[in-house]
C-alpha cells in the first residue's frame, strides 16, 4: 500500500513523527479556503504535518542530493519539483 511505502521510504528516514492523511483534531489551516479542512492525503498530497516535520523532511531531502544516483533520478523523474538544481513546489 501507498502509505507503508510512505511511511518506511521516506517519513521514518526523514525523522518525520507528525505527518497524516486525516485532518488532526487540533489542525490550524487557512479558514478561508473552503476545502483545506476537508483535505485528505493521496499520492496527489494533501496530506497534514508540522512545521518542525516539514523541515526534517527539507533536511533530509537535502541530504539525499549529496548522492550523485539521487540526483540523476530526480533529474530523470522529478520534473515537476526539480529543475535547474532548485528543489520547489508551487503547492497546485
């Protein structure tokens, strides 16, 4: 399933505790936007964190490019958050 390979790939070696496809009781999103409370995780996102796992997440990733292998496979796959040595998402 998605979520172990989630879980075992990428969230346990990132140091990442807080992360969920349900929104947390005490989530804090933007009130106005009508979906964010409704957001749900998939392969397409929308999962919840904190900012303290989104960092370790940042970290880790960093790390990882220091493996030439890395980053020819981002290079080769991850166009739509790798380009030109900058890692980035427009969050669309």
């Amino acid at each position: 399933p998605f979520d172990d390979l989630l879980r075992t790939h990428i969230l346990e070696p990132a140091g990442m505790r807080s992360f969920t496809s349900k929104k947390p009781e005490k989530a804090l999103y933007n009130l106005k936007d009508p979906i964010a409370e409704h957001m749900r995780g998939s392969p397409a996102g929308g999962y919840w964190t904190t900012a303290e796992d989104l960092c370790n997440f940042g970290v880790w990733m960093a790390a990882k490019f220091a493996d030439p292998e890395f980053e020819m496979l981002a290079e080769s796959f991850g166009g739509e958050f790798y380009k030109d040595k900058i890692i980035e998402h427009s969050g669309g």
